[in-house]
C-alpha cells in the first residue's frame, strides 16, 4: 500500500480568540508513506519538524495506541513549505499527519472526533490542530475531554500576507510571560472581540477586522519578546490590511487582506521589520480550505 497525506499550516488566536481560534494556510506537508513487508516504522527523510521525537512518528504511535492495534511496518519520507518554530502551527501539521497515517495504516478505525480530541490532547489545545484537520477558519471549545470544533463559514475569503522572522520563537517562551490574571474589563473586550470577528468573517464585513483582531489577553505582554510587533500590526492596517495579529505564538505575524492590497502590506511590514534590524521572509498565501486529506498512490501526482 502506497499513499500520501496532505496537511495545511495554520495561524492561531487571529488577535483575540486566544486558544480559540485558527486559520489554516496554504503551506502544505505532505507525507508519503510505503507500507513494507518487515520492520518497524521509520522515517527516511524530511524536515526537522521541531521538538525531540519526531511529532509524525509520534503520531502514528498515539493512533495506534489508542486504535490498541500495532503498526504495520512502513516508509516514511516528510517534505513541509511551513516555517518551523515560527507560530505557524507546524508541529500540529506533523501530529495530525502522523496520527492520519497511523490511522489509514490500521484501516481507518478511529474518526474525525477520535483524532480531534487526542490531537488536542497531545498539542495542549486544539486551535492549531482543528485548522489543520479541517481547514478554513475554525472556532474550538474544550470541554473537559470533549473538543467541539466547528468550521466559521467565510462569506468573502481573504489571503493572508505573513512576515516571517528569520529567528524561531518558542511556544513555552511565548507563554511564560503571560500572567495568571487579567482584568475584568480586558477579558470582556476580548469575549467582544471574538464575537465581532466570527460576525465579520460570515458577514463578509471584513473592515471591521481591524477592531474584531485587537487583543488585550496575550499580545501586549508577548511585545516583550517581540518589540516589533505593535508597529507592524499599525503598518499592515494602514497600507490596507482588513486586520492583523500575531500569528499564534509568533514570532510571525498575520494580516488578513483583499488580493489586490497583498503586495503593499507585505512591504509595509517588511519596512518595519527593516527598521528593528530583523531579517525575515515576507510571504502571500491563500487560505487552505481544505483540511488534512488522504490519497491513494494511484491519485497522486507524479513528480
């Protein structure tokens, strides 16, 4: 058996839906996987996904766990186009395609839930890991061990211009400097805010994105980490971004923009990048609509 399994990038928070919300990006990973006669699973090429023990391995092992089947043995080559360490959601990409290979492998016994939660489970939330399983925009509600996760609909689909900094950031680092409390008025202007956003993108109101990504939870206490930050937020708004925001854990940021305004904002982000010094990618991406897929060999492309 031969097959391959595609699974998209993705931005979390989108400003205020802070473990909430996600946007999956076009930058893909793809999987090819050989299931072979004898031995155990092995990877034999790729990316360093980030992070100790190879996360689609990883993946594959937890989907056999909790399948309580073994793996058979197989190939395993990764190729990814997603940045690592950059808040872009490549570790949730390598988990949801391990445990979409374990899974096809053992003959599909777990489903779309299964896998939802236990992703979820492994990454610590589950914003990054629904984008990647589903695509589009999507909003997570934890409860407990159920994860509720629904698709937002997108009456107008914006593309989002990224600048990706050259230096990685670490989720644990973006984290740590979050405080245990908030005040009251800053979580009601985030509960607002989130409403706003989902409202905006199904009404297809994206000028109100500037208001609906402000964020007062977690982005002014990551500027520490990240000076630049607050500027490139203003700077993609002014050259024409419907809204902007740091993309999960950063250090990359995000602005959802209108096609023809793409170019513009990605050199006003740039602009400020130059002038705090950092070195980086400025990227133009549509948004992944489609989640992760599974083809069979003989649907794939030949390269």
């Amino acid at each position: 058996m031969r097959f391959s399994v595609t699974v998209p990038a993705s931005s979390a928070n989108l400003g205020p839906g802070f473990d909430a919300l996600a946007v999956a990006i076009d930058l893909p990973l793809r999987i090819d996987v050989v299931q072979m006669p004898a031995g155990g699973s092995r990877r034999v090429g790729g990316p360093d996904l980030g992070g100790g023990e190879d996360l689609v391995l990883a993946g594959m092992r937890q989907a056999a766990r909790l399948a309580e089947r073994e793996l058979p043995a197989c190939q395993v080559s990764v190729r990814a186009d997603i940045p690592v360490a950059r808040g872009l959601g490549s570790s949730a990409a390598a988990l949801v395609g391990g445990l979409l290979v374990g899974n096809h492998l053992l003959g599909n016994p777990l489903d779309e839930d299964a896998i939802l939660r236990l992703g979820t489970a492994v990454e610590g939330h589950g914003d990054n890991v629904a984008a990647a399983l589903y695509g589009g925009v999507v909003v997570v509600v934890r409860d407990g061990e159920r994860v509720v996760a629904h698709r937002v609909p997108l009456a107008v689909e914006p593309r989002a211009t990224l600048f990706v900094p050259d230096r990685a950031g670490l989720t644990r680092d973006a984290r740590a400097v979050l405080p245990a409390e908030i005040p009251r008025a800053d979580a009601v202007a985030n509960a607002a805010r989130c409403a706003l956003l989902v409202l905006a993108l199904g009404s297809g109101e994206l000028d109100l994105l500037g208001l609906a990504m402000d964020d007062r939870l977690h982005q002014p206490y990551r500027t520490m980490l990240y000076p630049y930050l607050p500027e490139m937020i203003a700077a993609a708004r002014a050259s024409g971004a419907y809204g902007a925001s740091l993309s999960g854990a950063g250090p990359s940021v995000l602005a959802l923009v209108a096609p023809e305004r793409a170019a513009a904002v990605a050199a006003a982000m740039a602009d400020v990048a130059s002038r705090y010094h950092l070195g980086g990618t400025s990227l133009d991406v549509p948004l992944a609509t489609a989640g992760a897929r599974v083809e069979a060999a003989e649907l794939l492309p030949h390269d």
